[in-house]
C-alpha cells in the first residue's frame, strides 16, 4: 500500500484546496447575502415610494367650482405623480368615506351623530424625488394655502428609515465579505507558497531545463480557477436554500424577488470565485516564483 | 563587445557578487565552440558562482556575458528559458523524479520545453537513451537503476534539446571512481560530436589523467590554462 502511494505521481499545481474552497465560499456566500439584501431593498423603496400619499381634507362649505380648481391647482403641481400618462389624484366624496368607514367598522356612526362628520378629500400621490422630510412639509404648507381646503395629512415615508437600516447592515456586510476576502487571498498566498515548496524540486528541475513561467502557472491557476467556480457554486446553492427558507416564512418575500435578477447574482458569485482564485493564486505564485530556489527554500 | 558566433561562452571585466560579497572579481575569459573545459576551484570560490551566472540563475550586475548568443548581463526573464534550453544542466543534487520511470521523466522535460508531437519525442528520446547507453532501461524505475546509470539519464535530460554547452557541476561526486571514469569518457564523447562541456569538478585525478583546459578560481579571480601555467594540487582542495 505505501509503494502504491509512494509511486503516485505527484501533479504539479496540487495543492491542499479544501480550506480555500470554504474560504471562498464563505465570503461569496456573505457578498451574495449582501446583493440578495440590496434588491430586496430596491425593490421595496420602489414599491413604497409609489405608494407615499397625501390626503387633501376640503371645507364642509365648499362649492364645486372651488373643488374643481383645488383639483386643477393639485393636477398642475409637479409634485403629483404621473403613471402612465395619467395624474396620481383621486377624489373621495364625503358619503363614499362614510361608507368605507361603516364597511370596515361595522359602525353607522349617523345613527347617534345624526350627521355625516366626514369631509370630501383628495388623495394625491407624490412623485418620488419629493419624498424628502423638508419637501412634503413644503408640498403641506403648499396645498394648505389653497383656498378651500381645510387639512392636509400625510404619513411621513418610511423610505428615511428603511434606507438607514439598510445602509447599516449593508455596512456590516461588506466589512465582514472584506475581511473574508482579505482571508482568503492570505490564505491562497500560504496555500500556494505551502504547494510550492513542496514541489520545489519538480519546479526547480523545470526552470533548470528552461520552461517558461506559464507552464509552472498553468496547473495552479487552472486548478484555482476550478476551486473558486465550486466555491461559487456552493455558495449559490446555500443562497439558494436560504431564499426557499425565507420565502416558506415569509411568502410576501417571493413579490419582492426579481428570479432574473437572482439567476444574475448566482452567475456573478460563480464569475467572482473564479476571479478572486485566478487573481490570488496568480498573485502568490509570481511572487514565489520570482523568489530564487535558494530563497524559496 | 558583442556575441561571438565562434565563441559559446564570452565574458568581459564580469564581476560576481553573492550576499554583497565580491566572488569573482573583473574577470575576462572565453569558451569556443566545441571545446572542453575544467572549472576548478576550492569551495566557496566561485565555480558554482560562475556557473549560476552562466545559466542565469544569478543577476550578472558588473561586466558582460555572452551565452549561446543571449546577453546575459542585460537578459529578460522571458528570455532565460529559451537560454536554458541551449544548456544543458547536469547537477549532482539535480536529481531524477523518483515517481516516474525514464520515459516520463524525459518526456516531462521534453512538455516542460515546448515539444509537442508525440512521434518526434519518442524518437529524440531513444536518440538520446542509446547516446548515454541507457537504450534499455527506458522503462525502468530510478531506484531499479545504480547511481552511474541514474547519472547517465541526468545526462540524457540534459541533451533533449541539443543544447550548444553541456554545464557539468561535480557530475561524478557522488560515484565510485570507475563509474565516475565512465560517466566522464561519455561527457568526452559527447564533446567530440560537437557540444561544448563546461565541467566543475573537485576529482584531481580526473583533471590530471584528461588534459583540456582548465580554468581555476582562486583569490576571487580566474586562472586560464591556455594563458598561464598554474598548480592544480593547492587549488582543488
């Protein structure tokens, strides 16, 4: 059995990969987690910044001629959002609010009121580079002015907070995938100088005999660039398990989730394992290799 | 000064320094083409100094060198492999891969230098085993070969790629003295079909039973025989 090994051939750019592949994988997988939070998050801004609105409340005393110019005058305002040609306003009348609210409480509150207290209300939707703290106060005070109306109510945007939140975890994110990936690069260095070593007669004799450098590279970056494609693989598929997990949770997840988008990340994961092998193990062997055997050794 | 189509081997006012040490100190000297030539010296005195300068393993950084036509003192590192493939290298610790058999271990050099037809290597590599004697042994293990045999193979490596000087460091150090005389009449054969032999060697008895020319590294200079006579017995140990 120890002639069988003994007489194993040894394959020059063999080296110990287990550990680089989980290094790699690892800091793919986090970069990945990190893009999969990204177009979650752009997906849900988006949808809730369609969504920011703003209620009009008009005077109890209004006529429809005010009514209709205060729908002009919010029509022509740049801060109404558009949406396929079409003005983001929608009026609601008195009597229709009061038929949503007994709908939804189960209450007829004219039974003890005797009256309908509701107003008629407009509901505009802003356009998104209006969403900011400062300018709906302004669009407020703006709308408020008009004559006619009597409250303007909005629920301030949870854009502010989502987006800070984000901001915060994306940070986290990106300083734990760069301290892995600064592992990993050390750790293919070792690896690599390790494998060297080791093979240092074969290359010694290959360098004394005049081959060139890309025949001694050849094997370590093919191999390394086999080692960073399964890194991303592995990668992928754990991302992969961990979007079904979620979506199983949370099936809301699933309307936030772009399939062409996520196909993208698991080929960009693929393509970064590959590059961050081939730029590692080309970076540390040219290093060694330009090292004299005497010093290698 | 430029290369000498004559001439394998040209230096000029060439100094060797190792670890900030001076070696070898402005020396001249040259080496025609098919000609056989002692490297003498006590260790630590420049031989092998002189012969990694020669096959760029050691930066030339004072003076000028021509080999096989490549100018050593200003040579590229891409250009060092096609350098090497004009010499070739017999070490006595540049050993044999003990994993494969003799045809692997040639053919590994023979991929390892650009050869890729299949017929042609096997014909250079029989070419090259009956040159050294070894015709038979083409499929033998290193261990299943004595030490001289072993040294032979080394050798068979070494003229693969028809190299224009065969360098020789201490080739029969480690061999009995009449496997050393046997390894040496085939470097003097080889000589005689035309490559040029550059051999360091320790074995006084070698050098005075073969007369050639023999260059001496002493004082951390390089006595030419051709020029000046001088005692071999005080400088080879």
């Amino acid at each position: 059995m120890a002639d069988i090994k003994q007489r194993k051939k040894k394959k020059l750019g063999s080296y110990p990969f287990v550990s680089v592949i989980l290094s790699i994988c690892l800091a793919l997988f986090v970069i990945g987690l990190f893009a999969l939070l990204v177009i979650h998050t752009n997906k849900l801004t988006e949808i809730i910044k369609e969504n920011v609105e703003m209620q009009v409340y008009l005077n109890k005393d209004i006529t429809d001629n005010q009514r209709i110019q205060i729908q002009k005058t919010l029509s022509s305002r740049e801060y109404t959002s558009e949406k396929n040609g079409e003005i983001q306003i929608s009026f609601i009348s008195k009597e229709e609010a009061a038929e949503d609210f007994i709908k939804e409480t189960g209450e007829d509150f004219s039974k003890f009121i005797g009256e309908n207290p509701l107003r008629d209300a407009y509901t505009i939707k802003i356009a998104p580079e209006f969403h900011g703290e400062d300018q709906m106060k302004e669009i407020q005070a703006d709308i408020q002015s008009l004559n006619g109306v009597f409250e303007v109510v909005y629920i301030p945007s949870l854009v502010a907070s989502i987006n800070e939140n984000v901001t915060l975890i994306s940070f986290w994110l990106l300083g734990i995938a760069a301290l892995l990936m600064i592992a990993v690069v050390l750790l293919i260095n070792n690896t690599i100088k390790l494998a060297l070593f080791s093979q240092r007669f074969l290359i010694r004799s290959m360098q004394l005999v005049g081959a060139k450098r890309g025949f001694i590279q050849g094997p370590f970056l093919r191999r390394s660039v086999l080692h960073g494609l399964i890194a991303g693989l592995f990668a992928s598929g754990m991302l992969y398990l961990l979007l079904r997990l979620a979506n199983d949770r949370v099936p809301e997840l699933s309307s936030l989730q772009d399939q062409t988008m996520i196909l993208a990340i698991f080929a960009g994961l693929l393509v970064l394992g590959a590059m961050i092998g081939f730029i590692s193990t080309f970076r540390a062997i040219n290093k060694y290799l330009n090292m004299s055997l005497d010093e290698l050794y | 000064m430029s290369a000498d189509p004559d001439k394998v081997v040209s230096a000029s006012e060439v100094s060797i320094f190792q670890s900030g040490q001076t070696i070898l100190d402005n020396i001249s000297f040259s080496i025609e083409k098919g000609e056989f030539v002692f490297l003498i010296g006590r260790t630590g005195g420049g031989k092998s100094s002189l012969l990694k300068t020669i096959y760029a393993d050691l930066p030339l950084q004072m003076g000028q060198m021509y080999v096989a036509g490549h100018a050593i003192h200003s040579i590229k590192r891409k250009e060092v492999p096609i350098l090497r493939r004009k010499i070739g290298i017999v070490f006595q610790d540049f050993q044999l891969f003990p994993d494969r058999n003799v045809t692997d271990n040639l053919m590994f050099v023979m991929k390892a230098t650009g050869w890729k037809e299949k017929s042609k290597m096997k014909t250079r590599l029989t070419e090259v085993l009956i040159r050294v004697g070894l015709g038979s042994a083409a499929l033998k293990m290193p261990y299943q070969l004595s030490g001289g045999e072993q040294q032979r193979v080394v050798i068979a490596r070494a003229l693969l790629n028809e190299p224009a000087l065969l360098v020789a460091d201490e080739p029969t150090g480690n061999l009995d003295p009449e496997v050393s005389r046997g390894i040496f009449k085939l470097f003097q054969e080889i000589n005689r079909s035309g490559t040029t032999v550059l051999m360091a060697t320790h074995d006084h008895e070698l050098v005075k039973n073969n007369p050639a020319r023999i260059l001496k590294c002493e004082n951390r200079e390089l006595l030419d025989s051709a020029k000046e006579d001088f005692d071999l017995s005080t400088s080879i140990y």
